[in-house]
C-alpha cells in the first residue's frame, strides 16, 4: 500500500514484498504509521521524502490506517495512440484523466467514461496497471482515495477538447519516449503509476526534465 501525502511517499510493505532501499521501520499497529502522515499534514518539516513500513500485521494495519480516512473510490486511465499516451493539464500540473466512481458504477465503467468526459476521447479499456492512494483534505475531513489505472487504447479522438468545466485546461497526446518532459511537473501518484506503466510495456523508464514545463 503506497500511500502519497503531498509528495512524500508511506509505502506499507508486506513481508513477502521486496523491500526497497533505505531504512525500513518495523511497525505494529496503524498509529505508528498515522503518526508520520499527521506530521506531513501539518506541514512540518519531514525529514525523508519516502518512510517504508513493515507491518507485523499487514491486513491489521492496512486496515487501520483506511478507519483514519473518508476512504473514496476512484478510476482513470493511460490511453494510448500510436506510440503516444493522452495527458491532461489541471491547475498548472500535467495529470491523467481520472474520477470518482458514481453509485454502483464498475471502476472500468467509471475510467472509460472520465477519459471521454475530461478529454473528449473515446477508449477500450485493454488492462489493469495498479493502484494509487493519495490523502487530501475535503471539508476538513481527512480523505483517502484509491484511484485504480487501466492501459486503454483509443478508438476515437475527434472531439479531443479539455472539459473546462473541471479546471482542465489542455489535454496533449505525449509521445512515449518525450514523456519526461511533462513528468518533471506533475503529481508523485502520477509518476509513480505512469513509470511503472512505461516500464512494464517498453521496459524502460524515460530521463525526467527538470523544469518539466512542457506546453
């Protein structure tokens, strides 16, 4: 369970997990991990951009740590043409077009009609990619949503247009090895699932800009 609170990443590893580099902290209860995301929210200064967790008792923890949360459910996709896969800006950052779920829908119901509802674009969900959890604060709540990735192939692009309506103010298709250059301006969810992405379907990852300002 990777968990983005701003830019920094809570990963809850499970012990059958590979671990990654750095220190690892052994926890045993939700609190423990609760306690760093408490820190981060109220803006004091965090001393690592990235805290692994090992929980003694994943499921416990997991589970824990969700009971904090307004926990919201979400789907979006990584809609590909040619070679080129479609980005959306919103309020100065580069995203992929996603949304909540409505009442009873299926998550790849809800991610094929946000790709043509924030872009304009028709598309044909062709896979599962992972999942994203992000917190963010709406009405003062502390709120958790999953967000799961589907690759999509587009079937139609002809009413490519941004919905305004949803502070979206450009939708580009970005060729796969030019994807650095709107990488180094967006979300770490974002980067995270879209690397992963790029790496499972061309087994590399591409060279990310600095200023990442790509109009």
């Amino acid at each position: 369970m990777k968990i983005f609170v701003n830019d920094v990443l809570l990963n809850v590893l499970k012990k059958d997990e590979e671990q990654p580099p750095g220190v690892v902290f052994p926890v045993s209860q939700a609190e423990e991990v609760l306690a760093i995301y408490q820190q981060i929210k109220d803006a004091k200064p965090s001393l690592l951009s990235q805290y692994n967790f090992l929980p003694h008792d994943y499921e416990a923890v997991k589970q824990g740590i969700k009971a904090h949360f307004d926990v919201v459910e979400a789907a979006g996709g990584l809609v590909v043409k040619q070679g080129a896969v479609l980005f959306i800006k919103r309020l100065g950052k580069w995203d992929l077009p996603k949304g909540k779920l409505e009442l009873g829908e299926k998550k790849r119901l809800a991610a094929v009609r946000e790709v043509e509802e924030e872009c304009g674009v028709k598309a044909l969900v062709i896979r599962k990619v992972g999942v994203t959890w992000h917190t963010y604060l709406q009405n003062r709540r502390d709120t958790l949503k999953k967000t799961t990735w589907y690759e999509m192939e587009c079937l139609d692009d002809r009413r490519l247009a941004p919905q305004t309506a949803e502070a979206i103010t450009k939708v580009k298709w970005v060729p796969m090895y030019q994807s650095g250059k709107v990488l180094g301006n967006t979300y770490r969810s974002i980067h995270h699932i879209f690397l992963k992405f790029l790496t499972e379907k061309t087994g590399a990852a591409p060279v990310v800009l600095a200023d990442g300002d790509e109009e």
